[in-house]
C-alpha cells in the first residue's frame, strides 16, 4: 500500500526512537513484530527466541507483519512500520536459503521509499529483547540494503540525527 512506509536498517540504528517522534506528531505506526514476539517468548517457554531458534522466530514475525498489515489496512493517511515483511522474510532466507522473499507480490508492498537507519555505534545498546552483537547488526543491515533494492524499493539512507530531524527528513522526503 502507498500509504505504508517502513523504516528499517540497522539494530540499534533509531527505528523505534524515530517512530516515537511520529507519533507523537499524530501518525499511525506499527511496532517491530520481533520486539513483540520477544517480548511473548520471554514471558512464555523462550521457543521461538531468536538466539534459541532463528528460523521459528522469522516465520512468526512473518505472521504477525502480514497481520499488521492487515489490521493497517483500515488505517488512512500515513502508516510507518517499525520493520515489516520484507525484514522477517529476508531473515528466513538469509537462515534457510528458502526463497521467502518470492512470497512478497503485489498484495505485500509498501510505499515505494524505504528509509533505513545505518549501523551507528554511539547509539547501540544491548538490552533484554536485542542481545546480538553490533557486528551482527551491521551484517543485518547489509543484507536489507541489498534486499530491498532487489524488490523495486528505493532505498532512503537516514541521516544520523536528532529524532525530530529524522521525523522532518522522513516526511520531506515523502512529500518529494
């Protein structure tokens, strides 16, 4: 849908601090599917963690991003998505070599621009629901600024910045 932007990229690169500002500025957002699952797992039995079994947490948070994007769809004006499909479904490709990402037709795009946090240590921080290291991160984000490109998807670098500037950059260039 045109009107649902995904802001992706790097672990620990601003997403979420990003789509605070949003936000608070009166738009609709879409929290990451895997803080959520980790969030359930830990509270649960811990199956399907990513440090304990990758593949399982992919294909639920490919489940519960098709469910965001269902549940969005009532949604008008600008909806932006803390991550999305194409995240949980290149995971699952890049862990399997399953071609996930073929899944990904018409009915499962997002607007055309894609804005992508780069990797910036000075902000990275561990914490209960992101233990990877920011090497893995940056590996991450290598892979998603491949991926995108590879899906008809123009990607948008944010620049490293204030959340309130980034929020200006992200709707400017929405406008454009």
């Amino acid at each position: 849908m045109q009107h649902f932007v995904v802001i992706s990229g790097c672990s620990g690169g601003g997403k979420s601090t990003l789509l605070i500002e949003l936000a608070k500025r009166g738009y609709a957002i879409v929290d990451e599917p895997g803080r959520r699952i980790v969030k359930e797992e830990l509270e649960g039995e811990g199956a399907a963690l990513p440090w304990v079994d990758g593949v399982a947490f992919a294909r639920r948070a490919i489940e519960l991003a098709v469910a965001d994007r269902a549940a969005a769809s009532r949604l008008r004006g600008w909806v932006f998505f803390d991550r999305g499909l194409v995240d949980a479904a290149a995971a699952l490709q890049h862990m399997t070599g399953e071609p996930a990402l073929t899944i990904l037709g018409d009915a499962h795009r997002y607007h055309e621009r894609v804005f992508i946090t780069p990797p910036w240590p000075e902000i990275y921080a561990k914490d209960p629901e992101r233990r990877h290291r920011f090497d893995e991160a940056v590996l991450e984000h290598e892979r998603l600024i491949e991926v995108y490109p590879l899906l008809g998807y123009e990607v948008v670098l944010l620049p490293k910045i204030g959340p309130a500037e980034r929020a200006d950059f992200v709707l400017g260039a929405l406008k454009a």
